[in-house]
C-alpha cells in the first residue's frame, strides 16, 4: 500500500511538476459506417491535472494519487514516461480545488491554478447529465453551454498561457 504524502510537500512537487489543464480540441471521427467519406468534426473543452516524470518515479505518483484521493497513474510509455492524471470533474471540483485551496502554490503556478479552478467551477455548472438519446437508440453526452460561459473559457485559456512553457496556437483554428 502505498502511503500518503503531506500536502505541502505535494504542493510544492506540484509547483515544480504539475500541469494544470485547459484545451480547446478538435477531434475526427472517421469511421462512419455506412456513410462512409463522411468525418464529422468535433470541438470541445478539455479539463484536467496531470503530472508526467521519468518511469523510475512511479511509486511518487502513486503516493501522490493516494495523497489527492484520485486520478490514475499510467505508463511509461514508449518515450519511457509515467503519468498521474485526474479529468472527472466531479474529482476537479471536490478534491483538487479544496486540496490546492488548503496547501497553497508559492510559484507562478498558483496563478495558474486560480485560472484553472474558476474553469473547473464553469465546467461544474455546466456537467453534462445525461445522454443525448432515445431509449434503445445510441447516443452522446452534449453540454449546452452559455456563450458567456464559453467566451470566459476562451479568455482563461489565454490568460494561461503566460504560465505554460508551450504557447502554440491552435494550427486547425484560423483567427
């Protein structure tokens, strides 16, 4: 059993680590069955934690997933990488939010982190229930967002950027 880690020091791990999420995705689906040459193209906020280090530091992110009472651990992949992820809203809003609320961020990633928790509160607000569908049909989750809803995410989603080492904008998204 692996064991739990004080919350500051997971704090600070976090600071130095730590990858607080918000996409705006794009997605083809290509199978399509009998309307074959047909792909559908999906957009959709994305909402998340993760933390990615080398194979060798697993059993850290399996304390720290025990420490934060959620997420999963994978990997490694093939560029030799594990990873702790949590995207359940309900784990964003109920675990993370009040954990970082308690142990603070010193860095600039507590920025960050009040960015991202006021998109955790509009993704809450706005969860999905329910599936889009008739009984005995197949379906798909769909969120009815606000505008000012959307239009705030859009402008959290900038305002991170300033704190990411990545700034790449979005190549399929003309301006």
């Amino acid at each position: 059993m692996t064991k739990k880690l004080p919350g500051d020091y997971v704090a600070g791990f976090v600071d130095g680590e730590g990858c607080f999420i918000l996409n705006f995705r794009r997605d083809i689906r290509h199978d399509r069955g009998k309307r074959s040459g047909i792909k559908p193209v999906y957009f959709y906020w994305d909402i998340g934690f993760a933390i990615v280090l080398r194979e060798d530091d697993k059993e850290i992110l399996e304390e720290i997933k025990n420490t934060l009472g959620c997420g999963r651990v994978t990997g490694p992949n093939a560029k030799g990488q594990v990873r702790f992820q949590t995207t359940d809203i309900n784990d964003l809003s109920d675990k993370m939010v009040p954990f970082f609320e308690k142990y603070q961020l010193y860095a600039k990633k507590k920025f960050d982190f009040n960015l991202w928790k006021e998109a955790v509160n509009i993704f809450k607000r706005n969860q999905r229930l329910s599936l889009n569908r008739k009984d005995g049909e197949k379906g798909f989750y769909k969120t009815n967002w606000s505008s000012k809803d959307l239009e705030r995410l859009r402008e959290i989603h900038e305002e991170m950027k300033k704190y990411k080492s990545s700034k790449k904008p979005w190549k399929w998204l003309k301006s």
